[in-house]
C-alpha cells in the first residue's frame, strides 16, 4: 500500500513545471529587490537586448548584455569603477508571472549565489 501511494505521490509532482516566460522580462524597465543579510537592497532599471542601466543609491550603472539563452544573461559592467565591479554576474531567470521574475545570481565562475525578484513597471 506505501508503494502505491509513493507512486501516485512521485507521479504528480513529476508531472510540476515551472512556467518561465523569459522572453517577457528581456527589455523594459524594472524594480529590483533583493536580501542580504536581512537587509533589503532595491533598484530601478532599464533593459534593452544588449544594454542594462541601472540606478542604486544614486549610483548609475551600465552594463553591457550577452544573453546565454531566454532566461540566462551575462552582464559585464561598461566602466568599472573597482576590481569587484570587473567581475561578470550571471543571472538566471527562476520562475516568472504576468509582473515579476525571481532570478538567481553569482559572479561567473563563483557558486554562492543571490536569489531577488524583479517587477516589470513598463
């Protein structure tokens, strides 16, 4: 009886997809938020195909877009200011809804990674 009911169980959740339109979240203009060390960093940015610039703490930040697939981006800062921002940052696009995307990132080639979400204004 426990084998068919681990069966049944394991058939739905093989059966779960995470749906992920990243397409959507290609270009626009964005609300970031993200939390580190439980204190909550937040951004505003624009996003074309190729370009993202984005304004924190009064900071603008440019940075060049190589995206990998649909929901994978490299970003590579335009005009770095110190070593930490000549590192390139990967970002994946989790799950996606009609306004928002979760998305992890990481420097590339670094496995501790940051989860946010991002919510689409325009």
């Amino acid at each position: 009886m426990r084998f068919l009911f681990l069966a049944v169980l394991l058939s739905f959740v093989s059966c779960y997809e995470t749906t992920r339109n990243c397409k959507d979240y290609k270009t626009g203009e964005f609300y970031s938020e993200v939390v580190i060390n439980d204190e909550l960093f937040t951004s505003k940015f624009k996003r074309t195909e190729g370009l993202q610039v984005e304004v924190y703490n009064n900071t603008v930040d440019s940075s060049k877009l190589r995206w990998i697939n649909d929901c994978e981006v490299v970003f590579k800062t335009i005009k770095p200011k110190n070593m930490a921002e000549q590192k390139d940052i990967h970002l994946k696009i989790l799950t996606t809804t009609d306004s928002s995307y979760t998305f992890e990132y990481s420097y590339v080639g670094e496995t501790k990674k940051q989860k946010g979400i991002a919510y689409k204004i325009k």
